[in-house]
C-alpha cells in the first residue's frame, strides 16, 4: 500500500468534509419536504461533481506543475496523480443526471452550487460520456507510460481533450 502524501491527505479530507456536507443537507427530511428521497437534490449533485472536478484540476495542477521548463519530473508521482485523475473522470459523467441540466443565462449564480454545464451536454449526453471515457483512458496511459516523454505526450493530449470538452460542455458567465 501506498503512504498518502500530506498534501494529497488534505484533499481527501476536503473532498470528504464536502461530500458529508452534501449527504447530510440531502438527509433532513424536513429540509426537503417536496423532494424525493430516493435521490440527493440536484443541488447537491451539482455540489459533487464540482467537488470531484477540483480534485481533477488539483492533480493536473500538480502534473503540468512538473512537466513546466525548469521544474523537476518526478514520474512516479505524476503517474500516481495521472491514476488518479483516470479513476475520477470514470465517475465524472455521471454526476450529470437530468435534472441537474439548470443553466439559466439571467441567474445570479452561487458558483458553489449552481451548475456552468451548457444544456448542450444533457442534448449530447453520449458525445460528453465518450470524451469523459477518452479522457479517462489517456490519463490511464499516463498512469502506465513508461518513460519522461511518453507521460508528456500523454498529458499533453489529456490537457487539449479536457479543454476541448470545456469548449462545448462549459458555460462561462
């Protein structure tokens, strides 16, 4: 097993503080009286996936932080991130059920809990699933590349695939 780093400790802890946070809003049924219990308020979800894409954005922070002129390549570490970007954009997609499609271009928006996906993403819903798979599936190579340039190579396409979908699934204001 692998020791967790300090930094990478802090994370997790946020991401869980946030994600308790999230289910124990959802668990008062009072709070929510019209919703149904059978699913976390859309709210909610839109909170997770916001969480789950900052720990993406961590990792690839600390990847590209790397990779940057001047800076030191440590492969093992940057493969250990690129592992765990891969598993996170594995359950990315389906964070986006359809009733968190809420975008409204004459909303004050929370940036915590309103959501930035472009409807377009719920219309093609099988194109946003197929880039989040591609995406996974190149920061899964970069987990397995096995020398300095072949990561590089990896994490370069990794970058243009995310900004890619951003271009078309991501609203900016």
């Amino acid at each position: 097993m692998t020791a967790v780093r300090p930094s990478s400790r802090a994370t997790v802890r946020a991401w869980l503080v946030g994600l308790s946070l999230a289910v124990a809003a959802s668990a008062v049924p009072d709070a929510l009286p019209a919703q149904d219990q059978s699913k976390p308020p859309p709210k909610d979800t839109i909170f997770a996936r916001k969480i789950l894409m900052n720990g993406i954005s961590d990792n690839m922070d600390e990847i590209e932080g790397m990779l940057e002129p001047g800076a030191t390549l440590n492969l093992a570490e940057g493969r250990e991130h690129a592992d765990t970007i891969s598993i996170m954009l594995m359950s990315f997609p389906h964070l986006f059920p359809p009733d968190t499609n809420q975008w409204a271009t004459t909303v004050d928006r929370d940036p915590a809990l309103d959501t930035y996906a472009s409807p377009d993403l719920w219309t093609n819903f099988q194109d946003f699933y197929r880039r989040a798979s591609e995406a996974s599936k190149l920061a899964f190579d970069a987990a397995n590349a096995k020398s300095a340039d072949e990561f590089r190579a990896q994490v370069a396409q990794l970058r243009n695939t995310c900004n890619s979908c951003h271009a078309i699934y991501q609203k900016s204001d």
